[in-house]
RNA sequence: GGGUCGAUAGCUCAAUCGGUAGAGCAGUUGACUUUUAAUCAAUUGGUUCAGGGUUCGAGUCCCUGUCGGCCUACCA
C-alpha cells in the first residue's frame, strides 16, 4: 500500500507538499508553461486540495477494494466467511436450458466475475468456473431495491454465488436470471485487462493463475493437456498396464544421460540424486514378476533451459513383458491415434512452426536411421568413410564438428541438425546405431544397429523404444562402457536384478511436455507446464506492494 | 554460460532531433432495465526496472546490475 511505500523511501527522497510546489514551479519557469502543468485539472490549486488529495483513494484499485471489504465488514457481512453450494458448472447450466422454456429452471452457479456491463437499473455480468463462463442478468426490481445497490459495488474478480432462473436473452445468449446473490470472496487486487489479457511472459509464469483467468487459449491448454494424460492412463489401463510409483530420490541417476540434481537426507546423511529417468525401476517390477507397467512422473536434468527444455518435466514409461520395439510400435500409433480422437476430435493438426498439416491416421513412415543418413549425405557408403572424410562431408554439409568427436557423434550430428526437424509426419526412425543408448537390444543380422525406434513427429522426437536389455552381462559391459571407469555411476543393484532375470520385454518413453506442445500448437514448452521454471526474483517488492 | 532484443499507469500500448510522459481498458462520479471489447459525460492515477554517468535539460544517449524473450551451448 501507498503508506508503506512512503516509509520505505530514504529522508533524503521524500519532499514535502510544499518543496514539491516549489519544484513544480521552477520546473515550469524552464520552459515557460506555468500555470497549467501546475495541476492539470485544478489551476486552483490550494491547500486545501493537497489535503483531500492524500484521502483520495480512487486511483488505488487496492486501497479501494480494502475499503469496499471493510464496509460490508462494517455492515456484518464478511465474504471471506461466506459459501454457496453450487447446483450446476456454467457449462451444464447451459446445457440445462431448454429452448423456448425461460425461466422455467432454477440453478446456482458460482464463479470469479470477469466482465460486467452497466446499465443503471440492471447489469450483465459474467462468472467463470472450470467449465467456463456464463452469463448473468442482474435486474434491480428482481434482485431487490435494497441488495441491487450493494451489488454494483461488487468488482471484477470477486468471486460470487448466484441462485436464478435460465432464459435466452435477445442476443441469444443463455443466462441466470439473478434472484439473489453472495459475495464468497472479494478479490483485493484488480485483474488484468479483459481484451487484451496478460502478455508479459514472465509475469505470465510467476503468475499463472492471472494468465488462466484472462487468457482462455491459456486455459484450454492446460485443460487439453489433462485430457491427454488422462487419455494415456486410460489407454494403458484398458491393456492391463499398471501403473505404479518408482522413487524421485536416487542414489545413482540412471536410464539416461544427464546432469543430475544434487541433494541431502539429513536423517539418513546421505547423498542422493533426483531421477534424470524412470527406466531402471521400472526394469526391476519386470523382475518382480509384474509384465505391464507404467508410469507418468517427473523428471529432472540439471541443464539449460530452452523452448523445449524444462529442469522437471514429465515422462510416460511403459514396460510390456514379452513385447518388443515392434509391440511398442503398434501401441503407441494406436495410443497417439486414440489420443487426436478422443481429445482433439480431429486426426489432423496443424504443426505450428511450419504450417504443414500432420495426419495421424494416414500411414506412418518406418525408416532406418542409416537409410536416412546415406539418403542426406547422398552418400551409399557413409558408414565405410574414414572419419577425415566424414568430417570433412559433414563440414560440407553445413554441419559444425568438434575435433574431439567420435563417428557416430559425426554421424548423429547430421541426423539431429538436417534430418530430424525436417521430419514433419509422423515417421518411425529404427536400429539406430549401438553407441546411441546403452539399454536396448542389438539387431541379430546388423550388430552395428539396435532393436529400437525413435518415433519423430513435427520435427520433435516424441517416443523412443526398445527392445529391452536382458542380458545381465551384455548390460554391465554397456554401463561399464558409458560410466568411462567411474564405477560409482553404476547402478550395481539393477545389474542384479538383471541376473534374477528379467523377462523380453518391450519398453517406450513420451515426453508428455514435448507432446503437448504438438497437440496444442504451443510456441514453446512453457505454454504447457503450469509452472515452468524461471529463475528466482532478486526483489520482493512488486508482487506485495 | 555466450550473443542479441526488451522492461513506460493495475493491464494493453504510444511518446518525432534529448525539451519535462499520453491513450484505450480497469478505477472513481453521473446517465441508461436484454448488453456482447455495451454506450455517453466527467475524472483520478507515473520512482518511465534499479543504480551511476553525460547534459541547462534524459523515458530517449553512455556504463553497471536485475529480470524476461529469441538464438546458441550443455542435454534426448
């Protein structure tokens, strides 16, 4: 509040009335324009007005709002003491209309007051809830000459419950008659503008809930992507998978390869990591005896943040006993199809940064990983070139490549700059090559290649899957390989749990975020995470002033 | 981490060559009993992100810092 500002403020700044005036005017005798700059709308300007100038509160949408809070106190009514019982979400009193009937059902509805059109003896005033937004008419000789007075001082963002009857009005919109009404909870700080909404992104983020109120494409969002995780619940239920939880502490961050977060249990004194992914416990209830497992949580790669990078994001695994990758391909095609279905209602998506339209129900391309490179390199005998020659095509190509590279880095270097943003439809890249993941089968006929696919859509790998490793041996001569030595980056008591046996299996990862994004056409992966992370604010003061 | 662009009223945005910050919405007051970004009249509101510098004079130019966008790097 102002008051409390003013005490922050050093001696040295703060100006007395009168210094101020005399400010004023030496400021005027510069360019000569005096009376008029003085005050705009009060070339008189007396004592007296600076005096009703500090209990002036109109500016102050806060101070008013406090004031407002503390007349109806004064009058024995407190919102924050107040509820209503809800019959109806807006959108099913909608529904609940029927047509040429007004005023024929009653319904309470409540909701956070977001627009409202005043005119005089009546207003249009409408509330949103989950569902969305309806509208109210509220007549003064229906609520009543004594309440309808109190209700004009209601304000956006208050937060009210109405009891009335549904009618069509002239424009043909669906509304609540108000016969009565209750203040539930005042909001003490204005909302955002009601047309142009909230676009500062970073006051977007630090306050989400402002952004779900004023912009609707926000919300539907968000909506959406609750609707695809529990799509894929469903999906994976209805195919007998269980879904179970698998620890966030860690002490070895397994099943990828990335930075982990560091962390402490003081009780226990020890160490631990947060996950970076789920794949090593779910790998150990295969050995536990359960064949279909998933699970959708968090993960965490201490790394830079981009448009498509979040420190905590979330990953869908699923674990299928006695699959393989050509099991995981079936079910994830039927599980992104279902998904458009159900949830979009449509098969068809426009890819937001090329304008291209993407089918999911039209065939989906499968290709080999080195089909893809020899067909950008032009070059049928990539795979034989020496690594100079590599290099240099590579070069040629416009691919920037680091002394100290292995082939494959070379190689892959090309597939994720050239070949993988092209990649619009949906397309099945498959036996990708063995240095690439440590945690899947190799290919019987091509050793070079593993029994996987990365499945590519919009430019974005959206799931990768395997043929899982289930030889003990094979494993702990792969994790030996990427640990370079470091034993300590083993997780020994997977490896024995691979020796207890683990059944074939075929295994896949969503990038739940990174999929949204697709769905929704978001610009980026903090359009679809409620709370993406930004770094911490160095001053308190805004947000509380 | 590096490069680059940005931060002006509660919100959305203006401000010419460096000349002393203005509009819409919201708020306040008034008119209007079916509105749709309702309309009409009047009106309040500014530490121009913070701190320094140049200048008679800085929202504007320079330096430093904070936070953010985009690109890039680490990473699937």
């Amino acid at each position: 509040m102002r008051p409390q500002s003013w005490t922050d403020m050093s001696e040295g700044c703060f100006m007395p009335e009168e210094a101020r005036c005399r400010a004023w005017s030496e400021a005027q005798l510069w360019n000569g324009s005096v009376v008029l700059h003085l005050r705009r709308h009060d070339p008189f300007f007396t004592v007296t007005d600076s005096m009703s100038d500090e209990t002036d509160i109109s500016h102050d949408q806060h101070a008013v709002r406090r004031q407002k809070l503390e007349e109806l106190r004064a009058a024995g009514s407190d919102p924050f003491r107040a509820n209503v019982k809800p019959t109806h979400f807006s959108a099913e009193a909608i529904a609940a209309h029927v047509e040429g009937e007004d005023n024929a059902i009653t319904v309470t509805v409540a909701g956070r007051i977001v627009t409202r059109r005043d005119m005089g003896k009546s207003q249009f005033v409408k509330i949103l809830d989950q569902e969305g937004i309806i509208q109210l008419y509220v007549k003064k000789d229906v609520i009543g000459e004594e309440v309808y007075p109190i209700f004009k001082k209601l304000d956006l963002g208050d937060f009210i419950g109405v009891t009335g009857t549904l009618f069509k009005t002239r424009t043909g919109e669906i509304t609540v008659r108000a016969e009565s009404y209750t203040l539930v909870t005042k909001a003490l700080r204005p909302l955002p503008e009601k047309f142009h909404g909230l676009t500062d992104p970073d006051q977007r983020f630090r306050q989400r809930y402002l952004d779900l109120i004023v912009n609707k494409e926000s919300r539907d969002r968000l909506i959406t992507r609750s609707k695809i995780v529990s799509h894929i619940r469903r999906f994976l239920e209805d195919r007998n998978f269980l879904e179970v939880e698998t620890p966030v502490l860690q002490g070895v961050a397994g099943g990828a390869a990335a930075r982990p977060f560091d962390t402490h249990h003081n009780a226990l004194g020890a160490d631990f990591v947060l996950r970076i992914s789920l794949e090593l416990y779910l790998k150990r209830m295969l050995v536990g005896g359960f064949d279909r497992v998933f699970e959708i949580g968090r993960n965490f790669r201490n790394e830079g943040i981009s448009r498509r990078h979040n420190p905590e994001f979330t990953m869908l695994e699923v674990y299928e006993a006695y699959g393989d990758y050509r099991t995981m391909m079936e079910m994830v095609q039927g599980m992104l199809r279902t998904l458009c279905d159900d949830v979009l209602g449509t098969s068809k998506i426009t890819h937001a940064a090329s304008g291209e339209e993407i089918d999911f129900a039209a065939d989906w391309r499968e290709v080999p990983y080195k089909d893809l490179i020899r067909e950008k390199t032009g070059d049928a005998g990539w795979f034989d070139l020496s690594k100079e020659d590599k290099t240099a095509k590579a070069k040629e190509l416009g691919c920037k490549v680091e002394a100290d590279w292995e082939e494959f880095e070379i190689t892959n270097e090309i597939f994720s700059k050239l070949i993988e943003p092209n990649l619009i439809q949906p397309t099945f890249v498959t036996h990708l090559p063995k240095e690439l993941c440590p945690l899947a089968k190799l290919n019987l006929d091509d050793p070079s290649v593993l029994d996987v696919f990365e499945l590519i859509i919009g430019g974005m790998e959206i799931a990768p899957a395997y043929s899982e490793q289930n030889d003990p041996d094979v494993q702990r001569a792969m994790f030996e390989a990427q640990a370079g030595g470091e034993q300590q980056n083993v997780d020994q008591d997977f490896l024995t749990a691979l020796e207890h046996g683990m059944p074939p299996a075929g295994g896949m990862g969503i990038g739940i975020d990174r999929l949204c994004i697709l769905l929704t056409g978001a610009e980026s992966i903090r359009d679809v995470i409620l709370y993406p992370q930004l770094r911490p604010e160095a001053t308190s003061g805004k947000a509380e002033s």
